[in-house]
C-alpha cells in the first residue's frame, strides 16, 4: 500500500467516523458513556484478576459498586443543589431589582462624565454583542438539551448505559486484544505509540481534572458558605463543576457570586470577601492543584480544550460534549505524530549544510 493508499484510506475512515456519529448520534449517548465508564474502570478489573479474582466476577462487582456509588452521590447531591436552585430562581428577581438600585447612582455618575454620542456607540455595540452571544448560547444549549436530556435518552442513559459498561468491562481485553491483531503490520508500532499517548493524554487529563474540579468545588462552596454569601454552596459547587471548561467555570461562577453578593451586602467589605473567595481558590488551582493533578504531561493546552467543548457540544450536543475530550486529545497526539515525522524527515532537512574550508562556501552535506 502507498503512502496515497494510506493517506486516502485513513481519511475515508476519518469520514465514517463522524457520520456514523451524526447519522447515530439520537442513541448513541448511552454507548458512550458505557465505554468511557468501562474504559476509566478497566485498571480496577486487572488489578481484582492479579490478585485471582475472575474477569466475570470482577466486573459484575465493580460495575456494582460503581453505580451504587453513583445513585447515592445522587441521592444526596441533586435534591440539595435542586433546593437551593428553585430558591435561587425564586429570588432572582430581588437580586435583580437590589442590584439595580445599589449600581444606578455609580452607573449615572459614570455615564455623566461620557459623551453621549461615545455613550450610545458603546450601548449600541453591547446589545449588538450581547445579543449575539445570547443567541450562540441558547442554541449550544438547545443542542445539549434537545440531544441529551429528552426523556428516551434519559431512560436509555439509566438502564442501557450499565449493561453496555458491564460487557466492555468484561471483554475490554479481548476487544483490545483483537483491534491490535488487525494493525497493519509494517505500521503497528507507530500505532501502538500514538495509542499509548492517546491513553496518557485522555486519562491523565479526565482524571487530574476531575479531582481539581471536586476540590475548587468544595472549596468554593465552603467558602462563600463562611462569608455568608445567600445559596453560596450550590454556587461554588457548579462553579467546580464547570471548571471542567477552563476559564469558564470561573468567570461564570464570579460573575453570579459578584451579583448575588451586591444584591445581598451591597458595595463594602463583605462583597470584597466575596472576591477573596474567589481569588484565592484561582491561586490554588493554577499554582497548585493543576500543576501536581494534571501536570504539563497532559499536553491538552486549555484554549484548545475549552474550543472541543463547545463545538462538540454545539454539533452533537451531550453526545459532542462527552466525545470532545477524546477526539481532542486523538487529534494532539496525532498532529504531534506528524510534527515528529516531518521533522525527522527530508523534507525539512535534506542535509546539513556545513562550510568548505577551502574555498569559505556552504555546501550541503
């Protein structure tokens, strides 16, 4: 096979790929999150069969407790953050109009001093801007909702995801074991490489990402808790959570933390703590938590991380967003490859140029 032979057939498989997926992607949600499941608990499984437990058996125990786990982080989670949500909601309106009366005089203190022509282009481009960032927003969010939160799904996610991960997990090895045996020889090595970074990158990023968003989370939640900020615990914990987006998370998590914060203590020191708070769990998490939980091994730079995200999640809604981290980390490690490739070939070197000592000139080597 050539290299065009190569290059065409991996390219038509590229193709199959992601109309498979936008041909499927109604029912695949629930096959999906079985294989990440199986996938993140297939280390478990080796290690239950090194110390002489049955593949079988390891799996139905596993998958088990997994699920268990996952229903009474559930079981007590959702109902609190449910509560303090509605009673967020219901008193949003409040916050609004405290917030309006606490920022009017500074506003029309700042807007005296600004011409009004400058004053309307500013209003102009605002609404322009706000208006189009709103409608971006709401059809990402329609495509998550509308491809992931139907009821069909919902059902299929709850009862059809733990059998498909309990066969996975069963069969992981063979599965593996059998895509390996169909590698085009001559190029199985390269291909066992790139794989073995993908498992690094994807593992390593999920994973140390996962904790430092359970770790902001509670810290954020507890903190804001303290300084007495109104449903600041359901606010740290979601802005924990959608920190899994870098930057997002935070920006969001600030900005509804500084308004229900001006709406409850107004402009003093109380809101300042507010913005301790927050200020404060940024230093840990880019000194500390990122630097040690998910490390610079990882090589997903956070731009490009976020830019998967919020594709995947605006092509393939729920779906898109759980395969984002994955094809994210497929494509860096497969742009790295090639990287690699060219560098070491002629096309980027055809020889050293070195100089003549006789004559002065540079020749190539």
């Amino acid at each position: 096979m050539t290299l065009r032979d190569q290059a065409r057939f991996w390219l038509l498989f590229i193709v199959a790929f992601f109309l498979v997926i936008w041909l499927f992607s109604g029912i695949l949600l629930p096959f999906v999150a079985g294989m990440a499941i199986a996938y993140f608990l297939d280390p478990v499984a080796d290690r239950l069969e090194k110390y002489g437990m049955g593949r079988t058996c390891a799996t139905m125990i596993i998958t088990i407790v997994f699920f268990l786990l996952v229903f009474l982080v559930l079981l007590l989670v959702v109902p609190l953050i449910g509560n303090q949500l509605a009673g967020f909601l219901e008193r949003l309106p409040g916050y609004l109009d405290t917030l309006r009366s606490n920022t009017v005089p500074y506003l029309q203190s700042l807007m005296d001093r600004i011409a009004p022509e400058t004053l309307d282009g500013i209003t102009q481009s605002v609404k322009g801007q706000a208006a189009n960032a709103l409608k971006w927003t709401g059809e990402v969010l329609g495509n998550v909702l509308s491809g992931g939160l139907a009821v069909l799904n919902f059902l299929s996610l709850v009862f059809i995801t733990p059998v498909v991960a309990f066969y996975l997990l069963r069969d992981w090895d063979k599965i593996v074991a059998r895509i390996d045996g169909l590698l085009p020889r001559r190029l199985a090595g390269d291909i066992r490489q790139c794989a073995r970074e993908i498992d690094d990158t994807l593992a390593g990023f999920v994973r140390g990402q996962s904790t430092v968003c359970l770790l902001l989370g509670l810290f954020y939640g507890i903190g804001l808790t303290l300084v007495g900020l109104e449903f600041g615990f359901v606010i740290g914990l979601l802005t924990g959570i959608l920190s899994f987006v870098p930057f997002v998370g935070m920006i969001a998590g600030f900005a509804v933390g500084m308004v229900v914060g001006l709406a409850q203590f107004g402009f003093g020191v109380d809101i300042a703590l507010v913005a301790l708070v927050f200020g404060v769990g940024q230093v840990i998490e880019g000194n500390f938590l990122t630097p040690k939980l998910v490390g610079d091994k990882v090589q997903l730079h956070a731009v490009w991380v976020m830019f998967a995200l919020l594709a995947g999640g605006a092509v393939f809604g729920l779906l898109g967003v759980m395969i984002a981290v994955p094809v994210a980390a497929v494509i860096g490690v497969l742009v790295r490859y090639g990287l690699r490739q060219y560098l070491d070939s002629r096309l980027y070197d055809h020889g050293a140029v070195v100089m003549d000592p006789s004559s002065g000139d540079q020749a190539e080597k």
